[in-house]
C-alpha cells in the first residue's frame, strides 16, 4: 500500500504538468467568459447600451419575441447551408488532395491556410470591391458585352453566404483530409473486387469510414457561423441576418441571454447521442466492451487514456491522480491570488 501511495506521489508531477496548461486554458478562456456572460445576461441595459448591476429576466423574455425569433431562425438556416455548402466543395477536395504525392500535399495544405495569414475582415473587404457594381466582375463582363448593365451581386444573401462559404472553407477541408488520409484502401478494393460500383462503394465503405471528418468539419463550420456577424456587414450591408448582430442594437444583456441560450442549446443536442450509446466525435456506437486478443500484449485498451497507461498507471489510479492534480493546481492558483 505504501509503494503504491509513493508511485502516485512520484507520478503526480508529470500528471500536473500534463493537465495544468490545458486546465487553466480552459479556466481562463472557456469557464470564466461563459459565466460572464451568464451574469451579464440577468443584468438590466443601460442608457448607453451597458449593463447595470440590477437583477431583470427581460433579456430572456426578449428570446421569444419575433424579431429576435426571426434573427435566430435565419442564423440556424445560413449556417446550415454554409455548412452544407462546404461539405459538398471540400469533400471531393480533400479526397483529391489525399491522392497527390506528399510533397504537393503538403505545398496544397499551405495554400489552403495561407490566407489566415491575413485578417478576414480584409479579405472580405476584398471580395467586396471585386464584386460589386463598379468592381472588376462588372466591369469586365460589360467590356465584354454579356451584359449591359452591372449586377447586384453584393448586400444580399447570396453574397453573405458566399463570404460565409469562402471563409470556413479551411475548416471543413481539414478535417476531411485527416480523415480520408486514414482510409483502409483494403477494404475499397475488396468492394470492388466483390462487384460493387463506385456510388455503393462510395455510400457503403467511404462514406462511413470517413463520418468522424465530417462531423467534426460540420461542427467547426456551423457553430462560428451562427456568431460571423462581420460577414454579413461586409457582404450583407449590416442588415441583422445572424445570431450576434442584435448586439448592433448595442444591448450587452440581451446579447449575454442569446449567448447562454445559444450554449445550453448545442450542450443539450449532445445529450440525446450520449443516452442513446452516440459518441459524437467518433460518430458511431459507444462499445461498451473491448475485447483485446490474448497475444497483443500492452494493447491499447482504453485510447481515452493512453497517458495513463504509458505511464505504467491503471485507469481508476489515472482518474485519482488527475483529479489529485487538478486539485494541486487549483490550490497553487488560490495561494498566488492570495
């Protein structure tokens, strides 16, 4: 018992330095901003568009009015089809991209994050001057006579699905690619060597082996969408067609009610997958039991901790001293407060 209480001492260290950067991350960038703005949202708005310190549900009770019910309807709908757009351009994309040599793959990769390199604010300023009346699509198109007058293609929907498109592109092509690059090749082959086409191949064997890149692409295009309020000001004209552009209105309250409703949403639509046996990221049936054969000997059994057991550390040992560390973490935080 001893030993074993000296092996979890002799432990603790590396355990804390493995989950002390990630837990203050998320307790300074994920925990405290959400309760800001839970608190925020019982507030009252001032008379300059701030918060007073005053106790009032009206932020709530503004969710259901119909304009708020409209902004948020239309939010869900354009993220829906951005997200949806994405998937259908970045998947034949991405699996082409997993195609070509590594070399090009790699410079193809680069291409694709470059633009992050500069802000989207002006990128979309770009696209902007592009497209509109007196913009170089306009004006090469009537220098060439297939039209006669400009088209309005800026300050419409259209043109704000299409910043939104063009803006989380990246998001749905990499983790496509990730997961197409993992692809058992074996089993396509044996589906064609069995007489299947490529749409039931595609359907059957592709498709499902791939669902864990596509939902994660889907859920990193449609969850920013709901909040890319710029987009729609550059490309929409500002008119209030997404989520976080009531806070155009300038009431920080309501804002705060919207956000705390918006994440209690997408927390309780996970809930539903995990009572029913769903994992989410990967997208299939949770097994309830792995089953290792007897000859693979120091096979991972629970990838979920895979720290632990290179670690030379059993699963209920790992949780203690995680949460053992956790604790020994909070505790250093609260002295350098003091």
């Amino acid at each position: 018992m001893k030993e074993k209480k000296k092996k979890e001492k002799k432990n603790t260290l590396p355990i804390l330095c493995m989950v002390g950067p990630t837990s203050l991350w998320l307790l300074f960038f994920l925990l405290i901003p959400l309760i800001y703005v839970v608190v925020i949202s019982f507030m009252t708005k001032g008379a300059y568009g701030g918060v007073v310190g005053k106790f009032s549900i009206d932020s709530y009770k503004k969710i259901f009015d119909p304009l708020y019910l409209t902004v948020m309807w239309k939010s869900v709908v354009m993220a829906f089809e951005t997200s949806v757009i994405c998937l259908i351009i970045s998947y034949p994309f991405a699996y082409m991209l997993c195609k070509v040599p590594d070399k090009i793959r790699g410079m193809l990769t680069l291409l694709i994050m470059l633009p992050f390199w500069v802000n989207g604010l002006i990128r979309l300023n770009g696209w902007s001057n592009i497209l509109r009346d007196s913009g170089f699509v306009n004006t090469l198109l009537m220098k060439i006579g297939i039209i006669d007058q400009p088209i309005q293609m800026m300050y419409s929907e259209g043109a704000v699905l299409f910043g939104m498109v063009y803006t989380f592109f990246p998001f749905m092509v990499l983790p496509l690619t990730s997961s197409i690059s993992k692809l058992d090749h074996s089993l396509v082959e044996a589906s064609y060597d069995l007489g299947a086409r490529k749409i039931k191949t595609f359907i059957r064997v592709i498709l499902p082996m791939t669902l864990p890149g596509i939902f994660a692409g889907t859920i990193q295009v449609f969850i920013p969408s709901l909040g890319a309020f710029f987009i729609s000001d550059v490309m929409g004209g500002g008119s209030p067609q997404l989520f976080d552009q009531i806070r155009i209105l300038r009431n920080v309250a309501s804002a705060g009610a919207l956000g705390a409703h918006k994440a209690l949403t997408f927390q309780l639509g996970q809930s539903p997958l995990h009572r029913v046996g769903v994992d989410p990221c990967r997208c299939g049936k949770v097994p309830h039991r792995v089953e290792v054969p007897a000859g693979l000997v120091g096979a991972r059994q629970n990838p979920g901790f895979e720290p632990f057991h290179q670690l030379g550390i059993d699963r209920p040992a790992g949780i203690k001293l995680f949460a053992h560390g956790l604790l020994s973490l909070c505790h250093c935080v609260k002295r350098l407060i003091q």
